[in-house]
C-alpha cells in the first residue's frame, strides 16, 4: 500500500503520552505538513501556535476543562500543544483550519508520534483568559480558535484500535 494511504488508514488518537518532549525535527515536519494544507483561495488564513511550556499547557487546559464541565486534563498529558486559529475574516476560515489540523494529525503518525484533534478551542479563546493569551500572544481579535492538536511520545496503551466502518460510509450513485 502507499506509504501515505497507510498513514491515513492507520492513523489514531491518543490518549496517553509519555512525559518526555518530542524532537524539533519531528515537530518542524508536522508543523510543515499543517501550512502546506490546501485553504480556500490560497488565503492560507490558519496560524498555528506552539506551546511546549508547562504552565501555559496547564492553562490552556483549565479552560478547555471548564468549558467541558470537568476538572479532567483534556489533553491528557501531552507534552506539546499545537492551537490552529484562523481569520474570520476569510470565509472558509474553518475549513482552512480544519484542514490545517488533518495535515497535522497525519503528520505526527508519519513521524511515530501520537496525537489527538482536541475540540473546543473557539470558546477556549473567547473567554476572558483566552483573548488575554492571544493579546499577549500579538494575534488580532479577528482570529478564531479552530482547534488544539496534542503531540507526544504514545505511552503504552495510549492508542486504541481502530473501530470497524459503518457499511453504508460511501454511497455510489
């Protein structure tokens, strides 16, 4: 099979992550996969912000917490955190970010990392706290959190099976 057919069919979510950090090369490749995804009109309107400190994690993560109604860690210990954001004034901002976002996840299976698209990050971003880190960040208000791509070492049992398809995934008229 295609390497890169592989890589789309075998690719998962994880949810357990090894607490050391990934390589610079290995996060310079996805971070290259996600600004080549195709954007509507080539307006590339998607920015992506890396975040590997702790404390801004743990942040981030209270806040996506909170908006889901849990005190759980939502990103479930990764080590890096990737936030997809995208300008509302291009109109398929979210599908620029979404597609940012695919090119990502696939990427760090490529690379032999694991990864996990967590959502909520637009109402991360409109809250107090989060329009704070985006000021301190220098992004215009004009830009919407699409989503938050984790990244790390998968700790063993951090990646489930792949689940069967639904037969009626593909009509063909």
């Amino acid at each position: 099979m295609n390497e890169t057919l592989k890589v789309l069919k075998e690719r998962r979510s994880c949810r357990k992550f090894q607490q050391k950090q990934i390589k610079k090369e290995e996060l310079d490749a996805i971070l290259e996969a996600g600004i080549y995804a195709p954007t509507g009109a080539g307006k590339q309107s998607p920015i992506i912000v890396v975040i590997q400190d702790k404390e801004t994690i743990e942040k981030i993560s209270k806040l996506n917490a909170a908006i889901a109604g849990t005190t759980l860690d939502p990103f479930y210990g990764a080590p890096t955190l990737l936030v997809v954001l995208a300008d509302k004034k291009v109109i398929t901002y979210v599908e620029d970010g979404s597609l940012v976002m695919g090119n990502m996840l696939n990427a760090a299976h490529a690379v032999g990392l694991g990864s996990c698209f967590i959502y909520r990050a637009k109402e991360e971003f409109e809250t107090e706290e989060g329009k704070a880190l985006l000021m301190a960040w220098g992004i215009q208000e004009n830009y919407v959190g699409i989503g938050n791509c984790i990244l790390g070492y998968a700790a063993d049992g951090g990646i489930a099976p792949a689940m069967s398809r639904k037969n009626d995934y593909i009509i063909r008229v």
